[in-house]
C-alpha cells in the first residue's frame, strides 16, 4: 500500500521546512520526500495536507508504560492485578504512539510487562512505539524524594 501525503509543510529534523511537500510512504517507510511537483506513484491513496505539518517521530526517553498517572502511581501499580496493569500498559503505549511519540524509552516496569509489551509491539500484536526497555525501575540511590 502506497500513501502520498501531499501539500503539506514538512520538517525534517534537521532544521529545514519544506512549504507545498510531499511524502511517499510504502507499507511503513517513508520512501521519498519532496518539495513542489514531486511525481505520486499511481494507485496511491492521496492524503491532502494543506495547512498541516508532518513532523519526525518524537522520542520520549523516561517513561514508565505501566504507571498510570494517576495521583499516586506506585500504590496503584502494587494494588491493581497483573493482567490490569498489563492493559494498562498496552492503552497507553497505544496513546502514546497516536500523540506521535514513535520511541520510548521505558525505565522499568513490573513483572517484565515492559519486556512483553516491547516484543508484542514488534510482532505487530499490539499498537504502540519502538521500545528500549531497561527491565527494573532505575533509580538512584534513597529514590526520588
């Protein structure tokens, strides 16, 4: 399946904008970008940008999937039962990947959740970012308070 997201303003990370843009993109690789009259591949599904800015994924480096945010996260990660954390987990690195945060790095979780969640996001099971994983919550010594 080909996209071609077209006439849309695009940043590239490396500090260029690009007005009246085009990107291709095949299956889930971005295959061209292109500025003005940049050439659609027929058959491709045409997603009009105007007034739109495409960006890079965004990569967060300190989260914890299966904390919940809630006013006091760690009693509830020791309260709620394995398999709610577990979907806990999966609703927000859905979440997260839809608020175009691509990777994350999660530091650390329970139970290895973080390493099942990681391996279900590759195999394509669940929707979520790219994660780098640290297993055990990393903390410095006497915690953060």
């Amino acid at each position: 399946m080909t996209t071609a997201f077209v006439s849309g303003r695009v940043f590239t990370g490396d500090g260029k904008v690009l007005e009246h843009a085009t990107v291709i993109v095949e299956g889930d690789r971005i295959v061209k970008v292109g500025k003005g009259k940049t050439t659609v591949p027929r058959g491709a599904e045409k997603i009009p940008l105007e007034g739109a800015t495409l960006f890079p994924g965004f990569i967060d480096c300190h989260v914890h999937l299966c904390l919940d945010g809630s006013a006091d996260p760690m009693t509830t990660l020791l309260k709620d039962p394995l398999p709610m954390t577990t979907l806990k987990a999966c609703r927000l690195a859905h979440k997260t990947l839809m608020s175009g945060v691509t990777m994350v790095r999660d530091m650390g979780g329970k139970d290895g959740i973080d390493l099942c969640l990681r391996d279900s996001i590759r195999s394509g099971l669940t929707l979520g970012p790219r994660m780098l994983v640290s297993r055990q919550m990393v903390c410095m010594t006497g915690g953060h308070g």
